[in-house]
C-alpha cells in the first residue's frame, strides 16, 4: 500500500506538470521489488567426434532457479541507498562450459544442487540534477520513483554490474524476459569486471545534457580470470568509457551508444603459451605464463524503435585477441542484431517475440591456443584442427500470464559451437518462468 500511494503520488504530481506548468514530483522514500525465474534447458543430439575438458555434451537438460529482492531507500536529496540480496541454484548445460555465446543468461559459472544465498548489489547512487527540462522516472528495480533533470550528474560507488550502467539496451539486455544468449543480452566480445556471477566492486560517474550522455567508471577484477573471487585493493582493475546519443527518427526513439575498455590484470599472451607447450609437448596452459599486462576492447550498441511496438538492435565489439580473455567469454569479435515484437497485433500487447543472429569470432592465436590442447574461460575441446565462427540463431515467446508473471520459450540454433567445424550444430530448447512483483 506504502509504494502504491507513492505511485499515486507520481501520477498526481504530473498531472499537476500538465495542466499548470511545472510541479515537483513526489520521489518515493523506500521500496521493495521482487523476481523468481526458473529455467529449464535441453540441447539436443549432435555430431560430435571428439571431447574435451569444455566440450558441450549431447542430449543433456539442466534448470536454474533465482530468487532475489532489491530493496531501495532514500537517503537524502537525490541520493539512493540499494540492496540486491539472491538465492540461486541449478546448474547451465555442461557446468556452462562448451560454447562461447552460452545460450543462458540465467547461468553463471558457478552452479550449485543446494540453494545458497549471494548479495549481488550495495550501491549508493546520487544524482544531482540540473537547470532545465525535467523528467518522470517510473519506479523500477534499482529506481526509486519521482523526477530527474534532462541535465545532470549521476554518481555510483558500490557493488553491482559493469551491465547495470554500460551497454544497456531496451531491446536486447535481460536474460529474465528478452534473449538468453550471453551474447545477444551483451556485447559478446564485452570481457567486463566481474566474479563468476558477473559483478564486481566500483565507482562510475555520468553525464546527461541534452540528447548527450557521456560516462566513466573503474571496477575491480576477479583476482585470476574467471573467478569466484574478487581481486583485494584494485591491483587489478578496469578503466570504461561509453558515450550515448539519443535521436528520433520519423518520431521513434533510439539511441547509439560507443564503449571502450582497458583491463589491467595477470594475463597470458597466447603465442607464449604455445610456445611453451610446444617447447615441453604439453597441453597448452595459460596460467604458466601470466604477466601483468593490458587488454583493449570496444563494442558499438545500437537501438531504434522502427514502429510503436517494433524495435530493432545490433551490437559489434572486438577486443585484443593475443591476450587471455579474462571474466567473460572466448570471444575476440561479435556481431549480433535482431528484432524485438510486442503482441499488440494479435490482441496480446503484453507478450513480446523476439528474433537475434549472431556471429562470434577469435583470433588467430586464439585458434592456435585452442588447437594446442588450451582451455579458455568456456571453450576447449582439446584440439581445434578445423575452426570456424560460432553462430547462433535465437527466438523467443513471452507470453503474459498476468501482470506478474511470464512464462516464454527459447529456441537457439548454434552452428560450429566452441568455433569447431567439427562439433554440431546443436539445438537448444528452453522454458522460463518468470515473476516479479
């Protein structure tokens, strides 16, 4: 009752914004939003002549389960104090292992029979708002209702994801309603800070004036790649930089957002790896040669609202493909787009369906790395004598069962999985529930 009179206080505050200039809007002092989602996946048979440590197995099903709140809370003028308690269990196809573009979002690389709990987000955001036009922001998890400037400055120090402030997408962004595919909900050659769930510890800062936002941010890394554990005090980090322009076309948004990275970390270089398991005819191990060194990358997102309930997006990112990927995924280059449908036309505007290509990549090295018995952070067969890019097909149903709940279905087409032209293609199937309140 506490939030819904908040949110009368909202529509009432705008009302007066319309009818008489401009009145301040009510910002909700507290609130608690909740998600569940369980996901049941299965792939199907597939050629597959050989195995290794990371390989993708056929005919295999496995479900994950998630429960988590986020509570938010005013904590003075413009400041937001939130909290993001889980509870997980279950398991990805193969331990989520065997393919680059993993086709759950909802699977992180730790995985457990048991539920356990995590505390994913503490973070503290202010924004202090400037001169000008002002905006309503619809209460959501992480946002507190009320109002904001066209033009300001947001601040935030805490724990979360690099993917809670970069390279945010309307159309393609949450595993728990939209795509699945690791690299079709991010940029699939984004290796950004993060544990093996995918959050890290941070500051970042923006920028809003006008159509223009510009950010910042430096997050900790995991202390070796693909970590359960963040690295202590910052000595290995990443530096991030995006710029976002929103635009109208023919009345539509949409907006262009540009990113840039450098990782700061013990990473191995690949040719050196292979020279040493060539030196001792041994499998390729990257942890015997790490050295404290960089890792660039970029990624350009675009989305457009092309009719009232058509969306498209398309995504292309690239990172240095001698070095060692560090949290991610084995990805030196991605190109993903797709379409995003509401159900209006059919009488179901709650549902949605949504279509993605993508098209991941490595580099030459990264091949050779591959073909010389060494395991990256989700591929390694063993040996990769034919490679080829990975690419997946992904569509999906959401289907509203109420205002709360969704149940949708998920179908990927994975061509070349873990770049072997040996290996697949492979089909995998999945449901999801999900409820929110």
């Amino acid at each position: 009752m506490f939030i819904a009179s908040r949110i009368l206080l909202v529509v009432a505050g705008l009302g007066l914004a319309a009818g008489a200039g401009h009145a301040q809007v009510a910002q909700q002092a507290f609130a608690v939003h909740g998600e569940f989602t369980y996901v049941e996946q299965a792939d199907s048979d597939f050629n597959a002549p050989y195995a290794g440590p990371n390989s993708l197995t056929p005919n295999q099903g496995r479900e994950t389960v998630d429960a988590n709140l986020s509570i938010g809370a005013k904590l003075w003028s413009g400041a937001q104090l939130w909290i993001n308690p889980e509870i997980d269990q279950g398991f990805g196809l193969n331990d989520t292992l065997g393919v680059a573009g993993f086709p759950s979002g909802e699977a992180y690389k730790v995985g457990a029979r048991h539920p356990y709990f995590r505390l994913q987000r503490l973070f503290v955001r202010e924004t202090v708002n400037g001169e000008g036009e002002r905006e309503p922001v619809a209460a959501a998890a992480g946002v507190l209702g009320g109002e904001r400037s066209m033009n300001r400055w947001v601040f935030t120090v805490g724990k979360l994801s690099v993917t809670d402030i970069f390279d945010s997408n309307d159309y393609a962004h949450d595993p728990r309603e939209d795509f699945l595919n690791w690299a079709a909900v991010d940029a699939g050659a984004f290796d950004y800070a993060a544990d093996a769930w995918g959050y890290t510890v941070g500051a970042a800062v923006e920028r809003y004036q006008g159509q223009w936002a510009v950010r910042a941010g430096i997050f900790d890394l995991s202390d070796v790649p693909n970590s359960a554990h963040l690295e202590p005090g910052f000595h290995e980090f990443q530096l991030m930089a995006e710029i976002e322009h929103r635009q109208e076309i023919a009345g539509h948004p949409g907006k262009v957002l540009i990113t840039g990275y450098e990782t700061r970390g013990r990473m191995g270089l690949l040719d050196e790896a292979i020279a040493v398991a060539a030196a001792s005819d041994s499998p390729a191990d990257i942890a015997a040669v790490r050295h404290y060194r960089s890792r660039f990358g970029g990624l350009v997102n675009f989305q457009q609202e092309l009719l009232s309930d058509l969306g498209a997006f398309a995504r292309y990112s690239k990172a240095a493909g001698n070095v060692e990927a560090y949290e991610f995924s084995d990805i030196d280059r991605a190109i993903a787009a797709g379409l995003s449908l509401k159900g209006r036309l059919w009488r179901r505007s709650q549902d949605s369906v949504g279509v993605a290509l993508i098209d991941n990549a490595i580099s030459a090295e990264r091949e050779r790395f591959l073909n010389a018995g060494g395991l990256g952070i989700l591929v390694g067969d063993g040996k990769l004598p034919h490679p080829g890019t990975e690419q997946v097909v992904e569509t999906y149903y959401n289907a509203s069962l109420c205002s709360y709940a969704q149940v949708s279905f998920d179908y990927q087409w994975i061509a070349n999985p873990a770049y072997n032209r040996d290996r697949g293609p492979v089909s995998v199937f999945a449901v999801r529930v999900h409820a929110q309140f």
